[in-house]
C-alpha cells in the first residue's frame, strides 16, 4: 500500500485564494484588512515565518502593517507598541511572532493583546471560547488540520485520534478540536510521560504527530490504513543542502508511506495551512469589525 500524500500547498492556496476574494469584496465596502506582525529579534524560523506572512498578506491584498524591534528591545516597549494597535482602528489583527526573546514575559505579551484582534487564537479569551465552542478565533495550526482533514475526506466521526505532543499551540488545541461535537472523535492525548507511546498510536484511526522531534514516528507505531498528520517542522543538518539543514518532520515519512492511507509530507503539508488560516482569522477580524460577522 501506498497512502495519499496530502497536499496541504495546493488546499492552502485554495483557501488564500478564497481570502483574497472576500478581502476585495469588503475592501469595495470600505473595510482594508490589515494585519500587524510583530517581530522581537532575528531567529532564524522566526524570520522565515514572517516572510511568509508578508508575502500571504500581499497575495490576498491585505495591508501588513509588521513591525521590526531589535532583540534587546524592553518588555514595556513591547506592550506599548501592543497596546498603540490595539488601539488603532485600522488594525484588525495582530500576532506577536513566538518565541520571544527570554527577558521578556510570553503570556503577559499575548494577554495584553486585545481578543478582538487575536488572530492567533492564543489569547486565554480565545483558547477558551474555542473549548466551550463559542466564537472566537481559532488557533491558525489546529485550525489548518482540521480544514485538511475535512478538504481530504478523512472521516472523524467515532474515529479514535491519538495526538502526540500537549503544547499550547498545537497539541492541546488539535485535541480540543478533534473532540469538538462537529468532528466527533474520540481522542487520547500522548506526550513525554507516556509510557509505551507505540502501544496508543497502533491504536490510531488519526495520529497527529505534534511532538518536534524529528523522525520519532516510525512506521511500526502507525496502524495500517490510519491517517497521519505531522505537524513537526524540524531543522536537521544536510551538508548537501543549500542551506545546510533541511527540513523533516516527526514521522519517519518514507516508511509510513507504506502503512498509512493517508498522509501529510513535510514540507508542503500542514504548514502552509498554518498561514493560510492566519489569513482567513485576519479577515474575519476585518469582518467583525466591520460588523459584518
Ligand atoms: N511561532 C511558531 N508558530 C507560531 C504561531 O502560529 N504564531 C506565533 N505568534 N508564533 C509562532
């Protein structure tokens, strides 16, 4: 067997594409989503995040109002500058690239920002509108497996999904979702206490691989005809590389191929599904304020 590789580039493309009509529908009634990018110091992924988002925000016709502090910058100067677009009318989201740098406080940064304005869906306000299913703004990464799940056909219904991997951003959140009455899996969370990891994910009709550590799913740990989705995006060093390192993910994807009827590559998988729903929050950020949604 072979599983069909999901192409999360082409669906991603499909859903700016989408963004970039509506963004124009409500421009012509007045309203220019704007999306402001914050960006403390030069790491690297960090970086290469924010790249991507500016040029997602020009592809669907979004203002990028980013702005650059240098690593040193103070704590306070960075609330101020959250509190300035929190306050300015023609800034409809903003997004606080993580992490920060490590004199600064993470959760005292995302709490100051306004929940209206939240488009990461990081904000404690959003994180739980999204567990008692009201709305809010979804988490772009969890949001984007599920739009994948849903746009490959995958059934979640009465499906056991395994998760491997509780962070804020993508673990916790993708179990939520997952369980949520409108998918209607049955979930189990694993992460670095569990013991005898391969033993829940043979269980797996869906594993989502959320733990960022390169390989560490091999094909033995996936139950034949499951569903994998990798979230992982991890630099490994590769001389042949222009770069010298590239990019893999938490499964050991060759192998699983052979196992698995489904699956996402990396890269080109859950990631650019990543930003596409970032662009897709802005809007509806754009949308509420408007008063449109
Ligand atoms: N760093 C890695 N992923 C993310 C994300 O989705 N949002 C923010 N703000 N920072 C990140």
């Amino acid at each position: 067997m072979s599983a069909t590789v999901i192409d999360g580039f082409a669906v991603a493309a499909s859903v700016r594409a989408q963004v970039a009509e509506s963004v124009a529908a409500l421009r012509e009634k007045g309203t220019h989503a704007c999306l402001a990018v914050v960006l403390v110091g030069e790491d690297p992924a960090s970086v290469s995040y924010v790249t991507g988002k500016a040029k997602a925000l020009a592809e669907v016709g979004m203002l990028d109002r980013s702005v650059h502090l240098p690593a040193d910058a103070a704590e306070s100067e960075l609330l101020a500058l959250v509190a300035s677009l929190n306050a300015d009318p023609g800034v409809h989201g903003i997004l606080v690239q993580l992490p920060l740098p490590k004199h600064i406080n993470e959760a005292k940064v995302i709490m100051a920002i306004d929940p209206a304005k939240d488009v990461d869906g990081f904000h404690p306000v959003s994180v739980g509108n999204m567990v008692i299913g009201r709305p809010g703004f979804l988490p772009c990464t969890p949001h984007g497996v599920m739009v994948l799940l849903r746009r490959a056909g995958i059934e979640t219904n009465g499906k056991h999904a395994v998760v491997v991997g509780r962070s804020n951003i993508v673990g916790k959140p993708v179990a939520i979702l997952l369980a949520a009455r409108q998918a209607n899996a049955t979930v189990t969370v694993c992460h670095t206490g569990t013991k005898d990891l391969a033993s829940f994910t043979r269980q797996a009709d869906i594993l989502v691989a959320a733990a960022g550590k390169p390989r560490m799913i091999t094909a033995d740990m996936i139950k034949p005809g499951a569903a994998v989705i990798d979230v992982g995006v991890n630099r490994v060093e590769d001389p042949t590389a222009k770069k010298g390192f590239r990019l893999v993910g938490d499964v050991d994807f060759a192998p699983a191929c052979e196992v698995a009827s489904f699956i996402t590559p990396v890269p080109r998988g859950v990631g650019p599904m990543t930003i596409a729903m970032l662009m897709e929050n802005t809007l509806l950020a754009a949308r509420r304020a408007a008063g449109e949604a």
